[in-house]
C-alpha cells in the first residue's frame, strides 16, 4: 500500500510517516517545506509542492498515478488563529482551496480514500465538560472555518463521485515519538514555555480568573505519537464497507490547565517555572476538553499517554535539539 502525506514532514506528519514506514508501507510525502524539513522524513519520496498553487492539481494527480497512491493522509494547512483572523481570505484560499485541489485531483487519480486533519477549532466554545462530535460546526475564527468547510467538501465529494471521508479533530497536541521529531513550533503551550525557560524568561499564563479549579482554562492535551496512531487506525477503517461515521474526537477525555502543564514542566525539569500573570486573551474558552467515546467504540483506538508522559518525551525532545536549556 502507497500513502500519499501532505504536510508530511511537519510536526504530526513527520510522525505518521514513521509509523507508515514501521508498518512497511511507502510513502509519499507532499510538503511546501514553509514549516517542515526534509530531514524529518528520512529518505522517503518528497515533491516540493503548494497545495493552493495553480499547478497543484496536475502535480498532485502525476504524482498519485505514478507512485500508485492508494490512499491521502492530509495535514498541509495553516493553521494560526491570529493569523487567520487578519488575513481570512488568505486562510480560505490555502486550507480550503488547497483541499479543493487535493481532491480533485484525488478524483482524477481514482484514489478514494482520504483521512483529514480537522481540529477542536470546529467546535468554537461550547458550554460543556465534555465536546462530542455532534456539537461541531460553531467555529469561531477563520482557521475553524477552514476546518469545518474542509469537512463539508470531504464528505460532498463522498456523495458525488464515492469518496471515502474521515476527519479527525485534535485537540491540543503535545510531545514527542522521537526526541528528533520535536516540536519545531513555537505556537502551542508546552514549546511556548520552554522557549521563554530557555530564553532566561518566566512562562506566562493569560488569565487566573476563569470558572476553573486552579482559575487557568483547562484543555485536553494528547501525546502525539498517539495522534499519529489514530491516523494509521483511521486508514484502516478507511478500507472497511461499514462505516458509521466521519468524524471524530481526537483526545484524551481528561483535561489539564495551564497551571498544572506549566508545573509539569518544572517537575520534569527542574527549573523554576514561576510564571507572569497576563490579562485574559479574547476568544479563550475557560475549558476545551473532548470526549474521545466515539472513536473508542468505533476504531478500536485510546489515548495510551497522560500529561507525564507528554511533558517528559516534550522535554527529552528539546534537550535534544540546538536549543538545549542549561548547557
């Protein structure tokens, strides 16, 4: 079996890869390299490529039928809320027009099966513990329009021409498989903290005033290597005839606030992780935290890390890396 990964060779992506590659699979690798690198894919087949350019289509549908792609994993996307906030028809043109690409030219390669890297981001703030897949579609930014826009074509391309769909919405991802498969970003919570540790900076917290235990907003962090394996669980379910649903969950089910993931870090590492009160941002629901019971049921799949866990592979992966904290 060939898999075709777009954004294979960012953070997620570069983790699917591997475990595609440990299943003895081939892979092919799609990325416009703007956040990924070729380092983190090995020697796997990569074609350069934005999926909103205007070629796209046609290197998209060469390439599937060259490398006889049976199936696409698709994680290219931007994907920074602020961002998306002040250049909204840029985010439509890359997330949704990217899509539109891939998938057309998935249609024209005759490959039909497709698994989506939706987002949390569809749900907006909802005013329940726990989110369940039903409750999505209140976006409240331009990137979870994105991600919900993404859903509806997934499945509109289903009913026009057979199209087998499923979107899996993360929730906040964190940590590492491979300590040389880290992080690269500083746009999630644990790197932002180790980035201001490493820079001789305390760690901030927007907001101790939320209807909260601690006061800090609560989320629901998942082990990356987790993530990844949900993707390979999702490809299989791909190839099943019964197929009960489309979407799903992607998290733990337990939620931790900023204040106990910032104190992890401080265990884990050692090092005073005292932190900066700053005022609330807007947007930021007091608590995110979804119910992964659907996916559970349906793929076979669970979260297997806690937020330990998570924190140490984070750790052990920046140490690794050429910002290394005290030496």
């Amino acid at each position: 079996m060939t898999t075709l990964v777009t954004g294979g060779a960012g953070y997620i992506g570069a983790h699917v890869v591997r475990l595609l590659q440990q299943r003895g699979e081939d892979v092919v690798v799609v990325d416009d390299l703007t956040t990924g690198a070729a380092s983190r894919i090995g020697q796997t087949t990569l074609v350069k490529l934005d999926l909103a350019a205007c070629d796209a289509v046609d290197v998209l549908t060469r390439t599937m039928i060259e490398h006889k792609v049976d199936a696409v994993v698709h994680f290219a996307a931007r994907k920074q809320v602020g961002e998306s906030v002040a250049r909204p028809a840029w985010y439509y043109q890359q997330n949704v027009g990217g899509m539109a690409n891939l998938i057309t030219a998935m249609e024209n390669a005759r490959v039909d099966r497709l698994v989506f890297s939706s987002s949390a981001a569809t749900y907006g703030q909802p005013e329940v513990d726990r989110v369940a897949e039903k409750l999505s579609g209140h976006a409240i930014n331009p990137y979870g329009e994105t991600k919900v826009v993404g859903e509806w074509l997934g499945r509109a391309a289903g009913v026009a021409w057979g199209l087998r769909f499923v979107a899996l919405r993360y929730f906040n991802v964190a940590g590492a498989g491979w300590p040389e498969l880290g992080d690269p970003a500083i746009l999630n919570l644990v790197p932002m903290v180790l980035d201001r540790l490493e820079r001789g900076e305390r760690p901030k917290i927007f907001g101790t005033d939320y209807p909260t235990p601690d006061g800090t907003c609560i989320r629901d962090y998942i082990h990356v290597l987790d993530l990844a394996r949900a993707h390979l669980a999702a490809l299989d379910y791909l190839t099943s005839d019964v197929r009960p649903h489309d979407a799903f969950n992607v998290g733990t089910g337990i939620g931790s606030s900023v204040r106990e993931v910032i104190d992890e870090i401080g265990r884990v590492s050692g090092l005073d992780v005292t932190a900066d009160v700053e005022p609330r941002r807007a947007g930021d629901p007091a608590a995110l935290v979804g119910s992964p019971d659907l996916i559970e049921s349906t793929l076979g799949w669970r979260a297997e890390a806690g937020l330990p866990e998570i924190i140490a592979s984070a750790w052990e992966a920046w140490q690794a890396g050429p910002r290394r904290i005290g030496g």
